[in-house]
C-alpha cells in the first residue's frame, strides 16, 4: 500500500469551456501523492494544460470535485489556500515576469500575501540560492537567458513555500542547455525539498525522467504509469500523437527485427548496455 | 541562385560601452537547392546571421552577395533581391493578424500590387505548400486554429511572395510533436518537389540530421565549423565544447565504440545504427552457432539491465510505501507539508 499523502486528487473531473459544444476534459480520475514527480503528455488540445489549470483552481470543474491538499478548489474559500499550496509556471519566461529588478520578481508573490518584510527577505535569498541566482538577486530580468528568467519565475513559487509546483510546459520555449538547467533545477527541488512536481511537456526526453506519467488524450486520462511502462506502448503512443524517446523507439525497431533487446530501454546508457548484453565482446578482441 | 557571405561581421554599439562583436569575418557560399542548417548555442550570433541574409541587418564589415550582387551596393534594387529572400522570423503566428487565413496570406502579394487572380493562385498555392487545405481552412480565422496551424498559415504567408530562398529561425520552436513533423514533412516537400533553397536555424539537432545537406556551426560570433551532418556529428566531444549536442544516435554510436564495437565513427541516423548492431549481433551469432553447432548463447544472456532496473525501481517504489529509512523515505520527511 502505498501510504504517502495524495496532494492532488482529480475524482472523474470534467469541464467544459464556456460557449464549447464538447467537454474539454472528461471525467478525469487521477491522484498524485506528496514527492512525486508525475509529467503530463498529450498532444496540444488533448486537455491537458487544462487539467493544470483546474489544479490550480484557475477553472474550477463543470463536473466532479478537484482536491488540492485535500481542500476542494470550487469552494470559495479555499481557492487562495489552493494557490499558496500549489504554484504554476508557464510557457513563456517574459510574460511571467513583473517587476524590473531579479529579487523584486521573486517577492512579488509575498507581498500579495502580506508576509512583513523581515520574513520575505531570508524567503526570497533562499528561493534564488535553491534556483542557483542568488548572484542576480540585482539583475534586471530582460538581462537574463530564457532558463535564468524560467528559473527565477520557480524561484517566485518557492517563495510562497508551495507543497506543489506545477509547471505547463515551462521548457517549450527554451534552448537545450536553457531547458536542461531548468528541469534540473526543479528535480533538485523534488528530491531535496520534497516538493512535488507536475511536469507538463512535449519532450519525452523530460518525461523519461519522471516517476510517472499520465498521458492526456481527447480530454481523458488515456494511459497512466511508469516511463517504463508508458513508452514501450509504441503505437498507442503514435495513436494519440505522441512520441517516444528515440532509444525506445530504437529497441522496438531491433525487436522487429529479431534482436531480443529490452522494450524499455530509455536512454543511450540503457542502450549500450543492452548491445553489451546480447553482443558480449569477446576479451582479446 | 546562391547566396554567398564574404568576411562578414557585425559590432552592435561601436564606440560604445556595450561594443559586442556579435559576428566575427564570416564566410561561405549556399549554392541553389542545398539544405542548410545553421546550428549555435543562444547568443552565437545565429539569429544576427539570418538577419543579414535578406538585409535586415547591414554588415558592419564584409559583404553579403545574392547571385554576384552586393545585396547592399549603392546601386542594388535592395527591395527586388529582398523579395528573392523570404525570412520567417521565431513564433511567426504571432504575426497573424486578418480576418481570415486567405486574407492574411494574401497580405504581401497585395502589397506588391498583384492582380486578383495571381493573388489567388498564390494563396492557394502557399497553403498547398504548407499542407493547409484550402477548402476547409481559406476563409477561417487564423485564430481557430491549432498552434502549429498558425504556424503553417504564417509561413504560408511567406511563401506567397514566391522567394526562391526559405530562411526559418527555429520553425519547430514550442510545437507538439505531431505539430513538429507536420512542419519538418512540409520543408522536405518544399526542399524536393520545389527545389527551393532553405536555410534552417534550430537547436533540434534530431531535427538537423533529418533535412540538413550541410550544417554550419556558429560560435561565439564566427564559424567554427562547415560540413555535412556526418562530419560535423561525429565528433560528439567538439561539439559539447561549444554548448552543442548531437542526435542521440551519434552518442549512441560514439558510446558503443567507446565500449569497444567495431562501428563507423560517423553514423548518425536511427536506422544506420539499427543496422550496424544488428550486424554485430547476427555476426556473432553465426560465430556462435559455428563455434558448438547449435543454436547457442542467445538464451543464455543474462538478465537484461533494465529489468534489474525495473525490479530495483519497484522495490525502491515499495519501501516508500513501507517508510522506511531509505533515502527516498529520508527525503520525504522533509516533504513540504500542505
């Protein structure tokens, strides 16, 4: 049994957009418990930054309950218990950003709450020194990179103390080095900080990464498990538009073609390792 | 036509404090039909790159010549060899701005003051191109559609001015993966059935070993490396050096020499290195089977690495469950409570 908190918990949630003659989700049914690190795929239109913004009580559902730390997000009243518990970040890195000074940014969410200022300055030093930025507490943000601005947009949530940090593709606009800092950057803050993460992506390369995924396909909750578990699905993967990590992709092609390899291999090192296996060097040679 | 770039280079704010050499004695030659991508770390210059290509930006030094022209000599009609030139720029739909798809596509035949019928047969051969179907998305509003759509109607809007060279500035950037492959199949269309020349910036270098006949290298402001994928993605190490990565089957093949597999040092796509280990692996089999005469060894290949990785991860994923003072579990105690 697994016994650890569920943090978010969506019970056959369905909801529809205003004037929209289809549900955009429907009867979504998913738990995500405390230092998970769960991605979300699916292609665009599939539901799923919708399924975000419903955990952030940013829509609240037309069917079904959303419960985030156990408080129901269609209540009134615990919408801003909701939003200090569970911060998001978006795609893109300027249009997140509010003030003209790295530290200021990262405050700005304090200050909503009315933390007094005593407390909110050791909260925003150690929210840049988490996202590594301490250095540019000073800088302005149009100075920064794409991953140092992404990066500095985590450091705002943290501020808040949030025990879920929910981020809607927040690498789609980054380059590789960019997204790579960014991605590590939030992984340290799940293992080391136990805060758990929703990483919503099109890059199963990130997803891979992942304890768990969930795949979003027409507004359902179409697959769910391991990246082990997911990705050796192939076609059903291709059926909801979706990829696979190449390695993966790479085994099921030698499977085809007879070469016993491992369906769920994910990465290069996986790889060669199963190469090493099945094709033992002979010492010597 | 070719487009052909002589020692150019670019100084943003000269004689000031922010004086930055953004491009450094730049020089090759694209001749008509050749597929380039143009790959570099963020801040290499790239984009500064592309900008001179249809004279957006003029060189602080150097030349930039379209078929033998100075493309700013004093007596160029700059505007016509523009036109030879199109530029789509990063996120271009969010250029988008009529009513309707047609009429955004047939926005800059418009303004070269093209008769009805021509712009028609433009609008409907640039949405052909970029794989729009005309009947169903002419008359909708671009706002309608999904984001790699919008994509496809903007650079259709592009094509319509019929240039005989594509320049894209990362054209897959935030698309989903089926919205990535319907622009990578729309550009191998564009670069077989009508033979234009394109120049590709990106940071997919997946997305370069598909399409690129050639790839230019930009570092810190100059060119730092000229070749075809093969040359330039087999050596992984280089290109680590300057913030670079490789497709993951040019490190899968760099990894498996590294082990000691007798492969080519210069493979690069998926299917080569499918090829190449099943090679080895029927190789050895014959060996095998020669060696003791029966179908041997395969059987006995000991557990696949994975499957310990999997039974390790679900033993890990059950003593969570049972809490107990693993590092996992260790970690959780400080789990931010709600």
């Amino acid at each position: 049994m697994d016994d650890r908190q569920i943090r978010i918990s969506a019970e056959d949630v369905s909801y529809t957009y205003d004037g929209a003659d289809s549900p955009a989700l429907t009867r979504v049914r998913a738990e995500i418990r405390e230092g998970e690190f769960v991605a979300v795929l699916g292609h665009n239109g599939s539901g799923k930054s919708t399924l975000a913004k419903l955990m952030n009580a940013l829509y609240l559902p037309t069917e079904g309950r959303m419960l985030v730390c156990s408080f129901d997000t269609a209540e009134e009243a615990s919408v801003w218990e909701v939003r200090r518990r569970a911060g998001m970040i978006f795609q893109n890195p300027d249009n997140q950003i509010v003030a003209t000074v790295v530290k200021e940014d990262v405050a700005f969410g304090l200050e909503n709450l009315g933390v007094p200022t005593d407390e909110m300055i050791p909260r925003v030093e150690s929210a840049l020194a988490a996202v590594r930025m301490s250095a540019y507490a000073d800088a302005a943000p149009h100075m920064l990179s794409g991953g140092q601005k992404q990066r500095v947009g985590v450091a705002g949530i943290l501020a808040m103390e949030p025990a879920i940090l929910i981020a809607d593709e927040a690498t789609a606009m980054l380059d590789p080095s960019g997204r790579k800092e960014v991605l590590e950057t939030v992984k340290n803050l799940n293992r080391h900080k136990g805060i758990t993460v929703v990483w919503i992506t099109h890059f199963m390369e990130e997803a891979a990464q992942a304890d768990r995924i969930i795949v979003i396909s027409d507004g359902r909750a179409a697959m769910e498990g391991t990246p082990r578990e997911v990705f050796p699905q192939i076609e059903k993967m291709r059926e909801m538009h979706l990829d696979v990590p190449r390695m993966t992709g790479l085994a099921a092609e030698l499977r085809e073609a007879g070469m016993p390899v491992d369906q769920s291999v994910l990465t290069v090192e996986e790889m060669v390792e199963e190469v090493k296996r099945l094709c033992p060097l002979k010492s010597g040679t | 036509m070719s487009i052909e770039v002589r020692h150019l280079s670019h100084i943003y704010g000269e004689g000031s404090a922010i004086r930055t050499v953004a491009l450094d004695d730049i020089s090759f030659t694209v001749e008509q039909g050749e597929f380039v991508g143009i790959v570099g770390h963020t801040g290499s210059g790239k984009s500064t790159l592309v900008q001179h290509l249809n004279g957006l930006l003029k060189p602080s030094s150097g030349q930039v010549l379209i078929d033998g022209e100075d493309l700013n000599g004093e007596k160029v009609n700059r505007r016509a060899l523009r036109q030879r030139i199109g530029l789509v720029f990063q996120y271009p739909e969010y250029q988008l701005f009529e009513e309707t798809v047609a009429k955004d596509i047939a926005f800059g035949p418009k303004n070269q003051k093209l008769g009805a019928q021509e712009i028609d047969r433009r609008v409907r051969k640039a949405m052909e191109s970029v794989h729009l179907d005309y009947d169903t998305y002419a008359e909708k509003s671009p706002f309608e559609l999904s984001g790699g759509q919008m994509r496809r109607a903007a650079i259709a809007g592009v094509l319509a001015m019929e240039p005989e060279v594509l320049i894209l500035d990362e054209p897959t950037a935030g698309l989903d993966p089926r919205g990535r492959d319907r622009i990578l199949s729309m550009l191998e269309d564009l670069r077989e059935k009508e033979k234009k020349t394109i120049l590709m910036v990106s940071h997919s270098m997946e997305d370069m070993a598909r399409l690129a006949d050639r790839l230019l290298v930009i570092a810190g402001g100059k060119l730092a490396a000229d070749g075809t994928p093969r040359e330039i993605f087999s050596d992984p190490e280089r290109m680590a050096g300057l913030g670079l990565d490789v497709p993951e089957a040019a490190k899968l093949c760099a990894a498996l020499r590294a082990a000691g597999y007798d492969l080519p040092r210069d493979l690069y796509r998926g299917e080569e290195l499918r090829e190449h280990i099943l090679r080895i692996w029927r190789e050895q089999r014959a060996e095998e089977r020669a060696a003791d005469g029966r179908e041997a060894r395969r059987t006995d290949a000991p557990a696949s690495r994975t499957e310990v990785r999997k039974a390790d991860e679900r033993e890990a994923r059950e003593a969570e469950g049972r809490a107990e003072p693993d590092s996992r579990a260790d970690a959780r105690k400080g789990a931010k409570p709600c």
